[in-house]
C-alpha cells in the first residue's frame, strides 16, 4: 500500500493535480473556463506529484524572495497545493513529497520556504515553524474619531475593478517590505488573485494614496450586506503602505465611505496600531489572532547569515530530523553566524529556530513552554536580544 514514486509533474497534469489539491480541502473541481483563467500561472518545473500509478498527492511551489530581519533579503519557495488524496493519507505519501521538494530546493539554492498551513499540526514534523502570526480586526465605522495629532494623509484616487487588476502589480511592486517575512509577488501569483475578485459578488474597489512623493499606499475592499437596510461590512482584502501618512490616509479615506456599519480586515500585522489612530482605542476591536506564515529554514547556514544580530553572542545547538545536514552547533553574534564546536548555551529543534529567526517569537517565551533547552545562566536573555526586531514579522501575501 505504500508503493508509490514522486516525479515532477508534467504540464498535462496540473489540472488533475490542482483538482485533487482541492478535493483535499473538500472545494469542488474546477470548470474549464476557471482551469483557463489560471493555468498559466503554474510555473515550470515547481510542482511534484505522488503517482500508484494514478496521481495520489501533490504539492508545488513559486519562486520568490523574503524580507530577512536588517532588511536583506534571500531566495524563498512559496509552497502551495499541498494535498494527498483521501484514500492515501497517513501513508507516507506527504513525506515523500516533502523530501522531494526539499531536495529541489537544495539544488537550485533557495534556503528557504514558506506556507500557509490548512491545519496547524501538519508541517512542524517537516521542520516549519508557526513565524508570523497575524490579527484580525473590526472597526466601528459610525463610531471612531480619528484623533488630533494622527496624520491628515494626502490624496485619494479611486479605482474600479479593471484599473484594479491592471494596476495591481505595479503598485504592490512600488512599495519597500519593511518587515521581516515579507515576501516579492511572483507574476504566476496574480492570475489567481484576478480571478478571485472577478467572481467577487459585490463590487471590488481600490483606494490609491498619495503622498509627497507619490503612490504610497492602496487598499482593496469590498462592501457586503444580507440585504438593503442590513448593516454594511466593508471588507479589506489588501491593505499596503509605505509610511505613517499612507496608513493614516487610508484609513480616514475608509472611515468616509458612506453606508458601512463596520470596517473589517484579516490577517494584519499584530503591532499594527490602528486603535491609536482614534479617539476611543475600543472602536478598533481584534477579533482574532492566528498563524499566518509557516517558515522553514532549509539551509539554516546560510539563513542564520543571511540576517543581522545585536547583543551578547550565543551559540545554538540544531537539532533536524529531516534534513540532517542542517543539525549542530552555530555561533551567533553582532558579527555573523559561523558553525562552531563551542558548548552550546541553547539547544532546540528545526521548527522551533523557524519560529524565533523573523523576531516573531522571543526564544524565552519558547523556553517557557519546553521547546528550547538553555543550558547557560543568561542564555536566553541574550537569545532574547540577538533574535529581536523592531517590528512584528508579517507576510502579507496569500498563496
């Protein structure tokens, strides 16, 4: 029952991959005209198949890059499609796919991948770590007051669903990734995105800000209600800026739409601070708070050198079961990262130094809950200090 092979996939199967992916997440198989909105959108050579002969589990990736704490940036896989068929899971057929694209990675050079995980307890085992969490917010649109001192921001321009999809790209592109775990949109990502606000069932609109310098921020959204008279929800779907300015300007432009009871949005940063803006900081309500990026380092060499410490430095024992080579000890300090024979202060696992690396998790609040052993009196004090950021990790873009 486990006598399976993993390949790459060919381009006449994506399809058939695509649709058991969504058979996974009990979604119903895609029409012709959908499978041709998107079928360019699949890159070459980036997704895996498991076949008994016939295809039982599949998972792909896209090429990108990701914000590293210091602002560098490095290679990153955007994993996506992840699904085993119902009749073949807990038989090693995830596994066999995961080892593969690993070992595709490694090849080409990207030491690291990201993913949105369907159910938290699936890829820890894999070496992924929980890295970015997100918010989830809801604004009292006919209650909040923007207070005195919160920035007047600048001009808006409005945007109806053609300019929105025509200009998508251009103005996400134009806009720093200042946080770590931020990730570059492939152009395979946009074809996706197209077709989702396409069968949107209420209008798309996009609010474009503009600052001294120009376009600095947008906002996409759409307003639902049950029925005419029923309260109005405005829905933000994608929210970026550049500066204090753009987020305040959006915002205000937002509070100003007529007809809307309540302003939500999903998956923000957690220290975004929108309740500062008002007057009543209760009028910003967090609804939620959850995992949003899965971050696994596959070479952790080249990804504990790829970003900036400050503090005293520490070393950090790696332990990974399932990329052997990436297990041992490493040095980390205002200086770097080298791989070391030196005793280590702390002692924890792949998916746990996939937590702490974007600065989303102190390694203290890891050691309180047994995931990191500390071995040395201010261990973790230092850790604390050498893995923090100034600002929350966050990704920003679904895929």
């Amino acid at each position: 029952m486990s006598d399976f092979s993993v390949r790459l996939l060919r381009s006449d199967e994506e399809r058939a991959a695509t649709d058991l992916f969504r058979r996974a997440l009990h979604v119903k198989e895609m029409t012709d005209e959908e499978w041709s909105a998107i079928a360019t959108s699949m890159q070459p050579d980036r997704g895996f198949g498991a076949f008994d002969p016939e295809l039982i589990g599949t998972v792909r990736s896209f090429d990108s890059e990701v914000t590293v704490p210091g602002g560098g940036t490095t290679p990153l896989a955007a994993v996506s499609l992840v699904g085993v068929r119902a009749d073949r899971i807990r038989r090693g057929v995830l596994t066999a796919l995961m080892r593969a694209q690993f070992e595709d990675f490694a090849a080409r050079g990207v030491p690291a991948a990201m993913l949105h995980a369907s159910e938290g307890a699936i890829y820890g085992r894999f070496g992924y770590g929980n890295a970015v969490r997100a918010k989830s917010i809801e604004v009292d649109r006919r209650r909040a007051r923007f207070r005195p001192e919160a920035p007047a921001g600048g001009e808006i321009s409005v945007l109806d669903l053609e300019s929105t999809i025509e200009r998508w790209p251009s103005l996400f592109d134009a806009l720093p990734r200042t946080r770590p775990g931020m990730i570059a949109r492939s152009p395979n990502l946009w074809p996706g995105y197209e077709r989702e606000v396409r069968r949107a069932t209420t209008p798309v609109t996009t609010a474009v800000h503009q600052g001294p310098d120009g376009n600095d921020g947008f906002v996409t959204y759409t307003v639902e209600r049950a029925h005419f008279g029923a309260p109005a929800q405005l829905k933000i779907h994608s929210f970026h800026y550049a500066n204090p300015d753009a987020f305040a300007g959006v915002w205000r432009y937002l509070l100003s739409v007529d007809l809307v009871d309540s302003i939500t949005a999903e998956k923000r940063p957690l220290d975004e601070p929108v309740e500062l803006l008002f007057t009543d900081p209760r009028d910003a309500a967090v609804t939620k708070v959850q995992d949003e990026g899965w971050f696994r380092l596959v070479d952790v060499e080249t990804m504990l050198g790829a970003r900036t410490y400050q503090g005293e430095p520490v070393v950090i024992e790696v332990t990974d079961p399932f990329l052997e080579h990436n297990s041992g000890r490493y040095r980390l300090s205002e200086d770097g990262a080298i791989r070391t024979i030196e005793p280590a202060d702390l002692e924890l696992h792949a998916d746990t130094l996939s937590m702490v690396y974007l600065g989303g998790w102190r390694p203290s609040d890891l050691a309180f809950a047994g995931r990191i052993r500390a071995t040395g009196e201010t261990a973790l004090e230092r850790a604390d200090q050498l893995f923090a950021t100034r600002v929350n990790p966050w990704c920003g873009t679904f895929f």
